[in-house]
C-alpha cells in the first residue's frame, strides 16, 4: 500500500483514456476529474492511437458492448500494449451473461491487461469458477473470494481487484483485502466503474500495477465510507454528490485515520 | 391502488430491462435502483434473449431512436411477449414529431404492450386525437384528458397512463387519477423516463398492470411532492439529488399521508 | 451587453436544437431546462429538417465524433443556415487532437455558423496558431487569447468565445472581456459544453448573435460565481447541483451586482 501515490497522481494529473458505459460516463468522468486526473471518453475507433500515446493509463469498460465498441475496446487495448500503457479492464456483467463472458475472454486474448476490476460474480466468471449472478450485481453464490480472485489472476497474468464490502486484491501470490467502504456504493449505478477508472489514474503514476490497484481501492473505499459516515443515512442521491466532492479533497491523513486493510 | 406493491417490490428486488433514451439513462438507472427494482440498460440487440428471459419486466423508451435502436426495441418487445414479461413503453415526442409517431404506432402492431406512459401530447397522438405539441413538453392543446387517455388505452387494447400535473391511469374503463406531484418534475430532464421504468419494476411484481401503473404514479408523485415541499424553493439541481434520495426511503405511510387519488 | 436578454428567454422559452457530447448529454440537458430554454437533444439524422424548424437555434458539439454523428452535425448545420437558424459549434478537442481539427474545419467549409464556443487550445487551433494542448483542457502555451479569438472570428466569418478564467467575445472587431467565473467550472466535466448550449438558448431570442454570445457568458460566468461564493470550498459535486437551481432561479439584478466585463 502506498498513499503517497494520491499526492503523486495530484501533482501529475495523468490523462486517463476510457472506453466507457454508456451509462456511467459523465460519473466515471467527473471522478476522474475530482480524484485529480483528466479523464477523456473515447467513443470512436479512428485515430484511436494519438490518444492511446497522450495517455497514461486506459480504461476499458465493457459496459460498452455494441460491436462497434468491442471493436474499439480490442483496438485501444491491442494500442496501448504496443505503447507500454497500462491497461484496466473492467468486464461488467460476464458473470451474469454467458455471451459477454465469451467477449470478455476473446479480449483478454488479443491483449494484455494489467488489472481487471470486478465484483464477485465477474471475477469467478473470468477464473472458470461457477458462480450464481443475477443482472449487474454481484450474485449470491458461495466461495472463497481470495482463491478465486487469485486464480483470476493466474490465468489472466495480471492482478485483479474482486470488489465488494470488502475488496480483494491480488498479483496472483499475494492477496491484499480492504474492507473500507459503504452499503451505499451498491445503490450508486457506477460505483465500480468509477473505481475501475481510477485504477487507472493510480496506474499512470506508478509501473506498480499491484501498487496502483490497492492504493485505488483504499482511496475510494475510505472516502466513500468517510463521506456516508457524515450523512449518517442512505441517501443515495446526496452520496453520489458528496462522494465528487470529497474525491477532490479527501487527504492522506484523513485516509490513514480510518483506512482498514491487510 | 394496491400500495403494499412497494413493499413488494423492494422485498423482490425485481431486474427492471430497459432500453433507454441516450439522455436520462444514468438518472434512470439509479431511480431504479433507489426506489428498490434492479436495472439493467441494454444497447445491444445481439443476445437480447438471455436478458429478457431474466428479467421481470421491460421498459422500452423511444428516446432511443437511431434505426438500430428501434430494431432493438422491436425485438426487445417480441421477446418479452414471448416469454409473458410486462412491457411498458414510453413514446418519447412522438406528439411533436410526425416520423416518431409513425415509429411508434408499428411498434405497436409488432407486439403488445402492457402499459404506455406519455405527457398529453404524446398519448393524443397515440389515441388519433389532433393535439398542438411542443417538443418534448406536452403541449397546449384542449381536449378531455380523461377521454384521451380511454381512447389511447382502447386503441392499443393495454393501460394508459397520461402523466402531467394530474396523472390519468386506465384500462380503457375505469379512470384512476392521480393528483401528487411538483411542477419541479417538468424542470428535471428525465422524469418521464424514470416514471416509465419504476412502472416496469411494479409491474414485475403483479400481474395487475393496471394496479401497478396506479401504485407507481402515486408512489413517484407522492415522493416527488414531498420532496419539493422538504425544499421550499424552485432548485431543479436539489430536486433531482433529494428525489434519488426518497425514492429509496419514502414508506407507504409517508405515502399514504399526503395521497390524493380518486 | 445585453442582460433583458435573460428575461427575454425565459419569457419565450425557446427551442434549442442540440447534438451534444455523450459524455455530458443530461447536464446539458438540464442546463437548458434550468435556465428557462427547452432542450431537444438528437442522435439520429433522419428527419432532422422537422426539428431544425421548429427550433430557436442549433448547438453542434463535437464530442459527439463517431463518423455517423460528424454525418449529422453537418446535416443540421447545412438545415439550420438554410432556415436561417443561429448555429453554435462547440469544436472540442480540436487543439489536441489533428484529426479533430480536420473535421471541425471541414465542417465549416460546409456551413456558416454565428458563434463558435471553445478554450484557448481549441480557439488558436482554429485560428490556425500554435498552441499546446493536452487532453480536453484548455493547454498552457502562451499567447495573446484577444488576438487569438480575433482571428478566430475573422477566419470563419462569426462571433468567438474563447473562454476561460476570463472569457474573450469578438465579432472579429471588438472584443468584450467577461472576468466573472470561478475554477470550479473546470472540474465539472460539461461546463463548457453547457455553456455553448447555452448560448444557443440566447441566440435564439435575439438576432445579434454577438449580443447573444455576451450576455451568454456574463449570465453563466456570474452563476457560477455566485454558487462557488455560496459554497466556500472547492466541491465540485455540489457546485454541479446548485449551478443548476442557480441557473434558473437567479436575476438581472443579482448578475448586475457582481458583474465584471468591460
């Protein structure tokens, strides 16, 4: 774990390439913006590589599931490969869908990614482990979360982030847990998203993906769980906004005071 | 008016299937998720049938509206008779713009809906019924809302729901209206769309279309009024966030306090 | 400097005609709503000559980029100027991005437009002088932002908004100097895309679309100072939130007590 990376990742304010869901986009690009990156949203596959070199880290979700945009995901990843960026990946909704898990695999074999992002349902999906998912949660199945994070890891050769009330990080050897956060992330459609992205923002400043990875997850988790701990009730409506705000200010030392990870 | 279908509802947890209109579809989404219903946004036509078949309802906004789209929302709808899931559908504009209405009447030909959800200018272009519309508003034109709504609900053989400051819901005989709401609903991009799929995720959970379409114009109208009351001021940015925010809390007591419905 | 202009706009509530970024698409919306305008926001080319016409003004902005949404932007441009329509063109990205600049120039070869909405990188790019520009943001190279709008509006025939900390309106002869704003617009991602629209909404009621541009800018720029005033800290979240209660509740008087143009 090393915070000094949110200062670091402020000072430098890397540019942040995401192929996005449609969904979320202006979300993930606000927080970008208030975790102290550039966020830009690529929606069009030409002239995909003067981008990919300008950035420092890509994201790409696949939320984002036309056939145009599976085209553009492989092409920015097959990019940023070629450039030494890396590369996030989030695979929404393969856990709940046989079709996008096809998708997702055939991606992870036209390029390497760095980290993967996803919840409990996704990642058992991508490490062949059965799993009961329903829609875009993350499913009710039982299972030992670190082995199956860790065994995602190992056949996709990359860490991976298995986020939920407490996320589980992992290169495959070692597995890191933080168990800061809040129920309120659930009712935000984005959450994860949002964090899938700023993986990457962390990732551009550091050649430690793993690094990057847990650093994400403590930043977002402590300051989502600072920000519903000031609201004292589950509004989900005033968390998002809240949660943008705090983005941008939340310090290192407001952070280690609450942080809870081993 | 069956209000015990909200506790129902967030009891079940039912997967809302929407295709969305481009403009709304985050604030849609997240409005599923606070009142208690499990959104999935769908852009794809490829795999449709996985979707449907897991869902409990499906809500089809013609917002969306590039060609691909309206296959979309075809198949979508075709499916969702196949496998007897309730299909809501919101005409978007089609009181404004010619080609829109004739989009929409072939949908309705292709297959049968549960429940349309439009303003007055909307619904009268889909009951025959000449109406002075402007843009997305629901225009200006006289005539007898009451009649209107019966006469779009006979002719599409489904429940209408004809949505303003007064809301009509019919069968085509009985006439419900209901009168909560806040003029801050017409200052909120979205609202609509996010009254036609919180109809879908009542819908899910009774075979009642026309009970469900009832329950979810007094619950939105209701949340909305009290909402606005809470605000005491005309801030269309605060609306939204609060109204996220009680949609997720408000009970059927708090409900059941301010109702106005004949 | 035209403030009734304001008064004006929400008295006659016009049409404003958008194909809008992806990324910002229900802020913008909403934006135009809140001010007292009415937003029609398209993403499909088909039957484009129906709502050209019933529109106050056209906002082109070009992060919608895919090669069908470039088809459509200059559809609606080539519409507009035949139906004498006011045209605001948003040229995002222009100055980071070569390809972008290709297209945004051969879209002005093929329609005129009455104002163009762009930051200093984007503004010199069209000018054609140097400038570096990274990602969405506004760059840092060093220039003369006068000159630099001046030659912008005098290449491409219309009224300039270089904006920025202070924003620079040029017909091309004089340049009106707008000092109001605050940084926070820079961390909402779609401050600048609203603020074009914006202007649409202006251009709409007046036929000197100078004028129109000014009071555009003044009206915004002080908005968001009074909220960021309001505020007293840097949360980007909650200045998204009540920009938007700002825009449509706040008064000539209340913008002539801050004002700062010359």
């Amino acid at each position: 774990m090393k915070l000094s990376l949110l200062n670091e990742l402020r000072a430098q304010n890397p540019i942040v390439l995401n192929v996005s869901n449609f969904v979320t986009v202006q979300d993930v690009a606000n927080g970008i913006n208030a975790i102290g990156a550039s966020p830009i949203m690529s929606e069009e596959i030409a002239k995909t590589e003067a981008m990919v070199k300008m950035s420092g880290a890509v994201a790409l979700n696949l939320g984002a599931f036309t056939q145009d945009q599976v085209a553009h995901v492989r092409k920015m990843g097959q990019l940023a490969n070629q450039y030494g960026k890396p590369v996030i990946l989030d695979p929404v909704a393969v856990g709940a869908v046989a079709y996008r898990l096809g998708v997702a695999q055939s991606l992870l074999r036209d390029f390497q990614v760095s980290v993967i992002r996803g919840n409990a349902g996704e990642i058992a999906a991508l490490a062949g482990i059965q799993w009961a998912a329903k829609g875009i949660d993350a499913g009710e199945g039982q299972g030992d979360l670190k082995a199956i994070a860790r065994s995602a890891a190992l056949k996709h050769n990359c860490v991976v982030i298995l986020s939920g009330p407490t996320d589980f990080i992992t290169d495959g050897t070692t597995v890191v847990t933080v168990k800061n956060g809040t129920p309120l992330f659930q009712l935000h459609v984005g959450s994860g998203d949002m964090l899938s992205s700023i993986v990457g923002a962390f990732a551009a400043v550091t050649d430690d993906a793993f690094e990057a990875a847990q650093t994400a997850c403590l930043v977002f988790g402590t300051t989502g769980q600072l920000v519903a701990e000031a609201i004292g009730a589950e509004l989900p409506g005033t968390f998002t906004v809240k949660l943008m705000d705090q983005l941008h200010l939340v310090t290192t030392q407001e952070i280690e005071a609450v942080a809870d990870y081993e």
